[in-house]
C-alpha cells in the first residue's frame, strides 16, 4: 500500500479513536449523572435496573477507552521515520498511556462503586 493511502488511513484511525474517546466520557458522565439524581430522589423501586446500569455502563466505558487508547499507541507506533521525528510523533511517544488509563479506571470505577455504596449502605 502508498505512503500517503497507509497515512491516510492512520490520520481517520486515529481521528475516530479520538472520537471515540470523548464520546465514551460524555455518555459515562451523563449515564452517572442520572443515576446520582435518581439515587438523591429516592428513586428506591428502580435500584435493581440502575445497579445493572451502573455496572454495565462503567465497566464498558473503563473497557472501551483503555482500547481506543491502545488503539492510538499502536497509530503511533507505526509511524514512519519522518513522522517519528514530527511535532506530533514526538508527542505521541511522550504520552502516558498508562497514566491515562490508570486514572480512567479511578474515576469510572470509582463513580460506579461510590453510587452503589450510596444506593446499597
């Protein structure tokens, strides 16, 4: 395949992932937001369907941005030579993957277990 068609393809990956990023978080934050007004409500009858809500919604979101950030990484990795010392090759080698992730985790999982204490304890 081209340079250009293989870079093409790279710059829409990577364009979509990075969508895909913003698009999981918003939808997680809404989807929490609710259930923490349904939750202060007292919205008691619906815990069993919201529980699954919580679980579900957070893990996939954990689940899904760790793969759209390994999906970026691995964009980077096959830059080639002049892309590597590029401005944004550089960034993206520089970039904490794991940091990121790591505080994904934290705030989805921990969003998720902190409403079910409220809602169970």
């Amino acid at each position: 395949m081209a340079k250009e068609s293989m870079t093409a393809t790279r710059v829409t990956m990577v364009g979509i992932r990075s969508r895909d990023l913003l698009w999981m978080f918003t939808v997680c934050t809404i989807v929490n937001i609710a259930m923490l007004y349904l939750i202060s409500s007292g919205a008691t009858s619906v815990y069993l369907p919201m529980t699954v809500m919580i679980v579900l919604v957070n893990i996939l979101t954990i689940l899904g941005m760790i793969d759209a950030m390994d999906d970026l990484k691995a964009a980077s990795e096959d830059f080639d030579e002049q892309d590597q010392k590029s401005n944004i090759g550089r960034r993206f080698e520089e970039t904490q993957w794991g940091m990121f992730k790591m505080m994904v985790t934290l705030i989805f999982g921990g969003t998720g277990l902190a409403l079910l204490y409220v809602m169970y304890l």
